[in-house]
C-alpha cells in the first residue's frame, strides 16, 4: 500500500508543470509571509491564484478557476487593507472578532455549505459533496477574515486544511494533501506569531476588538 502512495506522489510530481510549480511555491511563500504580517504575501498570493485561475480554466475546473479568480481581488483588498485599514489611513493592526461575530459565520458557512451540498448531490455526481462544500465556503470567508488580519482566521484555516487532508487523501491526490500538511503546520505558526503580537498591542493599548 505505501509503495503504491509513493508511486502515486512520484507520477503526480512528474505530471506538474513547471507553472503549476511555480503556483504551489508562491502559494508556501504566500502563506510563510502572511505568518511574518508581511504585506509582501499578497504579491505572492496575486501571482499563484493568477496562475491557478488559467489552469484550472484550461483542464474546465470552472468553478476552481473562478474561485481563483475570487482570491485574486482578496489579494488586492488584502494589500490595500494592510496598509490603510487602521485608524486614520494607517497599516492594520491584528484583531479579534467577538464571539456574536463568529457565532454568525459558522452558521452562514454551515447554511452555504447545506445548500450548496444539498445541490451537488441531488444534480451532480460529486464526491463527498457537503465536505467539498464546506471547504470551498469556509475557505471564502476565511480568506476575508486573512484580509481584515482576523487573529482567528489561523483556527479556521487549522479546520479547513485538516477536513481537505482528508478529502485529497480519499481522492488519491497525495501530494495535495501534502502540501497541504505543511500548510496546517504554517497555521499553528501563524496563529502563535499574530496572538503574540496582538497580546503585545493589547498591552500598550493598540488592539482592536
């Protein structure tokens, strides 16, 4: 069985473009970056859902590609937000959402991920629908939540990374799965690097609720 995963990882390595390379290193660099509070993550995250968004577009992934093209614009709202979403133009800060607020989306991802689920699997033949749902739908508004520098959004990313491990590994798509290991490692980096310095603001007086 492992020789057969390896085998597997292997032909699916060599079947990568080199652009499809080039996408999954932004996509590390992106989130390595956004770790650091580094603006320069949206340069990376710009280019790889760029790049994303034509390969999907050229296999007839439509919905991927236009999801791509979704996390495109949240590039540039995430940039321009970062650099002028604190007080009085300047850069943003680390901030927390108050329970109400996510009380609120967990249950508007938990309603986009029954209705979008419930659809798929009455008219498509799609694999584990709801699951697949509720990753897409929670990515979306997690990927908000990156945008708004949301401390809580590393939670979020924990859970949704940890379900699509399983979702690839049931798929047969290893190496997606992981990469996506190390993104679920890169989280619990990020949400211990942003506490830190949102607990450091709260002490001089400079986080937000």
């Amino acid at each position: 069985m492992s020789e057969s995963v390896t085998q597997q990882i292997g032909s699916a390595w060599q079947a990568m473009s080199g652009w499809e390379i080039a996408a999954v290193i932004l996509a590390i660099a992106y989130l390595l970056l956004a770790v650091k509070q580094n603006s320069l993550c949206w340069y990376c995250a710009l280019a790889s859902t760029a790049i994303y968004t034509l390969l999907f577009w050229d296999v007839s992934l439509l919905m991927e590609s236009a999801l791509n093209g979704y996390y495109m614009l949240m590039a540039v709202y995430g940039w321009w937000h970062w650099h002028h979403g604190g007080a009085r133009d300047t850069e943003l800060p680390v901030q927390r959402w108050s329970g109400k607020k996510h009380a609120l989306t967990i249950v508007t991802i938990a309603l986009l991920t029954l209705t979008s689920g419930s659809l798929l699997h009455q008219y498509t033949g799609a694999a584990w629908p709801y699951v697949d749902s509720f990753t897409t739908w929670a990515s979306v508004i997690t990927t908000f939540m990156v945008a708004r520098k949301v401390l809580e959004n590393w939670l979020y990313w924990m859970i949704i990374n940890t379900t699509s491990i399983f979702l690839f590994i049931d798929r047969g798509l290893y190496l997606t799965a992981g990469l996506l290991v190390s993104y679920l490692v890169i989280s619990v980096f990020g949400f211990i690097s942003w506490r830190r310095d949102y607990v450091n603001r709260a002490v001089t007086g400079t986080a937000h609720a």
